[in-house]
C-alpha cells in the first residue's frame, strides 16, 4: 500500500510548541517560575504565558524595579499588590503596557491610592471587571464615589476586611455589579430604603460582618435578585431578618446562616415554604440541607 506524504506550508515553530505543551499541563504561577529557571527560553516562554502576578513590597527593589517586572509579562490580565507605598506612582504607569487588565487586587493598604486609581481608569475602565480593596485601613463615603466613578461596569467588588462601608453609596454608582464581598466588614446601618433597582446582584457575602436586619431588608428589596446569600457568624442578624431576605429575594437559591446563633425558631421546611426556589440551605447549628 502506497501512502502519501502531506507536506505543510507553515512550519511550527518549536517555541509555539513550548506553549502548547505547559497550557495543557494546567499549571499555576509557582510551577511556571520553577520552568523559567531551566533555560533562558523557558523564561522567554513563561513570561507570555503568566496572566496573574502578585507584588509584595521588598525593602530592597525600588519602584522601578517594580514596574520593570511587571513589564516581563506582556499578557498579563490580573494584579495584586500587598501592601506598598508608591501605588499612586505605579498604577498609572501600567497604561504603558501591553495587557489590559481584567482584575486588580489591593489590600493591606492604609488608604485606598486614589490618584493613582483616578489616572489608571482613565485608560483601563473599559477591560476592568473585577476590583479588590481588601484589609484597607481606611476607607471613607467618598471612596465609595470613586470607586464608582472611575470603574462603573465594574461586575466583582471585593471589600472584604474593612470599615464603615456604605453600601448605597456603591450600589447607586456600579449597576453592573453581579457579586460584591464584603466578609469581615463594618457596614454603615441603611436607616431607609434605597430608592434604585439592582437586579444584577447575584452573589452576596456579608459573612462575619456587622450587617443587622435592618441592612438586610434594605439590601434585598433593591436586588432583588440575588442567587447566592452567606450570612455566616452574623451575629446581629435574627430570624426576623432571614424571613425578610426569604420574601424579598424572589430568587433565590443558596443561603449559609452557619453561626447565627440568633437565628432559632427557622428550619428547612419553613424556608422552603417562603422561598421555593432554595436549593441549598446551611443552618446555624451546622446541618446542611441540599435539594
């Protein structure tokens, strides 16, 4: 049997393979670095295959060094930075490369870098959907207009680990908004009703927050869409505010009360019965009820 030999125009070259072969490995930034200390073409590859990087702060590495390292990944979508004082000065130079960001992480900060975040919108606003200021010191109602004002389509809000956020605030300027975090945070009581619609709210997590009743009938009859609910080690929130949540969110599936110690006279049945849509139900004394 004769057989024919087909013959390709393009040839592949061996780094394209390189590639290939570590994106179906599935691996992560660490196993990557360890690759990059092979060879220096490994490094070469590696670099255009890193999406997330994370900068902690070193004494010893100046500001541009920073920006020179970030500047080795040409295709990143995603950055943390812990900690550090010069923020202000690297977030607006970020526009000078090439990737566009999707996600960036801030968190233990004394402020939010407000110049810098300002500067940086400007040129990133239309690619960034997801924001992180988490373990921040201080936080005042005018951030919350800043956040809003530089990223309105923002789709993910991280605000995990810090004080007296107001929530309306947020809520009136992001309308994009699918899922906002706000685990381990002190929320600024919602005294009225908030006179806007936000039906795009779909994940919410006030876990270990000091989020009351009053917060929660406040919140849930403006989105009134939410899916999923975590109100784990809320200690303020009764039973009173869990059937508010249960009649206002008309959609709802996932609920977690683990640790709401004030939550007592609730079960499964009765939820079931407010809200039909649950499919999943955690209890405060830690029984989890799965349809």
């Amino acid at each position: 049997m004769k057989t024919k030999r087909i013959k390709t125009t393009n040839s592949v070259k061996p780094d394209e393979c390189w590639e290939l072969v570590f994106m179906f490995m599935f691996m992560d930034d660490e196993d990557y670095y360890a690759l990059s200390l092979v060879s220096k073409q490994f490094l070469s590859i590696t670099n255009r295959l890193r999406s997330s990087l994370t900068i902690k702060p070193y004494y010893d590495q100046t500001t541009e060094q920073v920006l020179h390292l970030i500047g080795r990944f040409p295709n990143l979508t995603s950055l943390n930075f812990i900690g550090g004082d010069d923020i202000d000065y690297i977030l607006p130079q970020l526009s000078t490369f090439p990737f566009r960001l999707t996600s960036l992480k801030l968190s233990h900060m004394s402020t939010i870098p407000a110049t810098g975040l300002v500067t940086f919108s400007s040129a990133t606003s239309s690619t960034l959907n997801s924001l992180t200021c988490s373990y921040i010191d201080f936080l005042h109602s005018t951030h919350m207009f800043l956040i809003g004002d530089c990223f309105p389509k923002l789709k993910r809000i991280d605000l995990s680990h810090c004080n007296d956020i107001c929530i309306s605030l947020l809520l009136k300027k992001c309308r994009n908004i699918t899922h906002l975090n706000l685990t381990a945070s002190s929320i600024i009581p919602l005294s009225r009703i908030m006179n806007f619609q936000l039906p795009t709210l779909e994940v919410l997590n006030l876990s270990y927050s000091t989020a009351d009743n009053q917060t929660l009938n406040v919140l849930t009859k403006t989105c009134t869409r939410i899916l999923q609910l975590s109100l784990g080690y809320c200690d303020r929130v009764t039973d009173k505010g869990v059937k508010s949540v249960l009649q206002n969110c008309i959609q709802l599936r996932e609920i977690n009360l683990k640790y709401c110690q004030r939550v007592v006279h609730l079960n499964v049945d009765s939820m079931l019965l407010l809200r039909p849509s649950l499919t999943k139900i955690m209890l405060p004394y830690l029984l989890a009820w799965v349809a």
